[in-house]
C-alpha cells in the first residue's frame, strides 16, 4: 500500500503484479450514510504501520465516493482525539497532530482538514496501547510493559499515575497486559487487563478467561471472566468494551458486575468509537495464528456461524445490536487497533513525520497589530 491517497481498490505498485494491495468493500448505501453523519473516520493497523483515514469524496453533481487517506507512522496503536486534532503512539513515541486548516480553509484535493505533526514524546518502546485524553487536555495512556497508566515526561520515558494493587513494583516484564484506559467525566476511571498476574508475561495463560475491568477509583474489580478485553469507552451512561476472544461487543453492567454482549462480530475486536448516542464503530482483526490468538472461543464461534474472521469496521446499532453498516477491507491490511471519529470533517488528509511533506508545509502565526 503507498504512502498517500489511497482508493476503494489500491493496486500493488510492485511491477507486473495484477494483486490487490488494499481495498474496501462498504455495505450498500455506506457512503451516502457517512456523508449525511457529517464526519469521517481513522483507523490505526500497527501491522503495517499505517494510520489511515475515511471520508466522502464529494464534488458538485456527482455521486458520493468513498475518500481515503494514510500515512506511515510506524508501530501505532492507540489514538485519542479532541477539537483540535489527535494523538497516535509509534514505536517509540506519543506523537501529536493537529488540523492545518482553520476558519473554513480547504486544502489540495478539496479535504477539509490537514493534520500535521506539531511535537511528540520520545518514550522508547514500552508497548504502549490506549490513549485517553482527560477534561483537563493531560494526555494518559496504557503502559503495558510497565503494567500501569502513565502519563508522558519531559524528563523520563514515562510518569505512572496508576497501576494495579496486585502488581508488586514497576518492572517492564508484560504481567498483566493492562492495555486499556476509559474517561468518566473527564477524568481517567476505568482499565482493561487480560489478567490479574504478577510474573513476567504472566498474562498468556489467563487468555481465555482472565481478563478483567478495574475502577481506578476503587480499585475495584467490576467484570471479571472476560477474554482478552480490550477498549473500554464510557459512552451514553454506559462502559462498553470489546471483549475480543468471543469476538462480543457490549457493556458492563455494574450492578451485576457482569459483561452483557450486545452483538457477535466476526473477528478479533480492538478499537472502540461512537457516532452520537446511537452507533457504535467497531474494529474487527483476522486472528493471527499463533499462540496468543489461537485456541480463543472466537474460533469455536467464527465455526457455529459459519463464516471466516474479518478485517474492517462494523457500525452496531446500540439500541438493537444489528449491524447497520460495514467496511470489510482486503489484502495487506490484516488487523487493526484503534477507531476514531472526526466530527464534522468530510474528507480529512494528513502528513506523515517522515514525508517530504513535512518540509513543505509551513503553518505561519497570524501577525500582531502594534500601535
């Protein structure tokens, strides 16, 4: 796949190759949906190194077409965003964009927004998955290797803020796979863990059970059994996640301390976002096979339905459970991480840290008036 536009159906740029490198096939109607919803979307695949984004390609008195944009970032996994643009991990760094154009203006190929990277936070490798960013802007994320939530450092790779009470010391050892962060009322609240262990790499042998939701402010664990959760979001009263080993998208009923799924997806879910109160997008990933992924109720369940395990994005109707909407995509890309919303842009577009692009966009301050 190349390092720019890409479209529906993207050919390998390998010379007399006849094979697909990237495509989409959207459910009937998709586009038009997207473009009445008045936003665009962005995908992380840290397999191969890629944020990508979607949009409505749309000009005068013409048909809607699907628009697509991506950039190499490197390993990236968790993305956040807020008014002004997002945040996306790499293999050693937390690195920030923002949106170019402001008051109306429209960039090359008539997208409205161009994210550029401003600065970013060389952290070195700590496998670092979800992004949150609290009411107060202050940036969070899931340390994984080190087993806790951190926020970034001017002075160090990383400053903890949280970690669990049964994990004994800071050590960069995996124990428990803690790899997501939710926001609860602008503050960090709530984390995913694919167990509760205290030994290097402890969490592969918890996979198919073991995983837990924690309230950070208790302490508390509030849904356990789990297998493999990953992105919990509070959203519209409710903490939902994914619980990826089942292939199950749903919410944590509190009272209960139960997981309540809301809809099977055919594949391996990471990457959690909404579209107002009534959608959820989620991410689906082919299930790699390895030890890590293989012997999950994901397979037992893709075998009961009756199909193959899927790359894309689905769009679940909170309210019903039906899938209303989908994105399957084909050829490289294999798995995703994260999803995002972009409301109010249509056809967003952005440069990469390491593109020629960098050095020909220039973002120049308005000058001040003096007396």
């Amino acid at each position: 796949m190349l390092d720019g536009q890409t479209s529906q159906t993207e050919k390998s740029d390998s010379p007399g190759s006849r094979e697909v490198a990237f495509s989409v096939d959207c459910s009937r109607g998709f586009v038009e949906w997207l473009d009445s919803k008045s936003l665009s979307l962005g995908v992380t695949t840290y397999q191969v190194g890629k944020v990508i984004l979607f949009g409505v390609d749309r000009q005068a008195d013409t048909t809607p077409k699907l628009w697509s944009f991506n950039r190499n970032i490197g390993r990236c996994l968790g993305m956040a965003t807020d008014d002004r643009g997002f945040w996306v991990t790499s293999d050693t760094q937390l690195i920030r964009f923002d949106n170019l154009l402001v008051d109306g203006q429209i960039g090359s190929q008539q997208t409205d927004a161009l994210y550029a990277p401003r600065f970013s936070y060389f952290t070195g490798d700590l496998d670092a998955h979800d992004l949150a960013i609290q009411g107060d802007g202050d940036l969070l994320f899931a340390n994984t290797l080190f087993n806790c939530v951190a926020r970034p450092s001017r002075s160090h790779s990383f400053e903890p803020v949280w970690r669990p009470d049964f994990i004994s010391r800071l050590a960069a050892e995996d124990r428990c796979h803690l790899n997501g962060v939710a926001i609860r009322d602008g503050k960090l609240r709530y984390v995913t863990l694919i167990s509760q262990t205290d030994v290097f790499d402890g969490w592969r042998e918890h996979r198919d059970k073991g995983g837990v939701v924690i309230d950070v402010q208790t302490g508390e664990t509030i849904c356990s059994g789990l297998s493999m959760p990953h992105s919990p979001r509070w959203h519209a009263g409710r903490l939902w996640l994914n619980n990826s080993g089942t292939g199950e998208f749903g919410y944590v009923d509190e009272e209960k301390k139960c997981f309540v799924p809301v809809t099977f997806c055919p594949g391996y879910l990471r990457g959690l976002s909404f579209i107002d109160d009534t959608t959820a997008v989620v991410g689906l990933s082919l299930p790699r096979d390895n030890k890590t992924f293989s012997g999950l109720a994901l397979d037992d369940r893709l075998k009961e339905a009756g199909v193959s395990a899927r790359c894309g994005l689905y769009f679940v109707d909170l309210a019903s459970g039906d899938v209303i909407h989908s994105m399957v995509f084909h050829g490289l890309v294999t798995e995703l991480y994260d999803v995002v919303t972009f409301p109010g842009i249509k056809k967003p577009s952005m440069i990469g840290p390491n593109t020629p692009d960098i050095k020909r966009t220039l973002s120049v301050p308005p000058e001040s008036s003096h007396a």
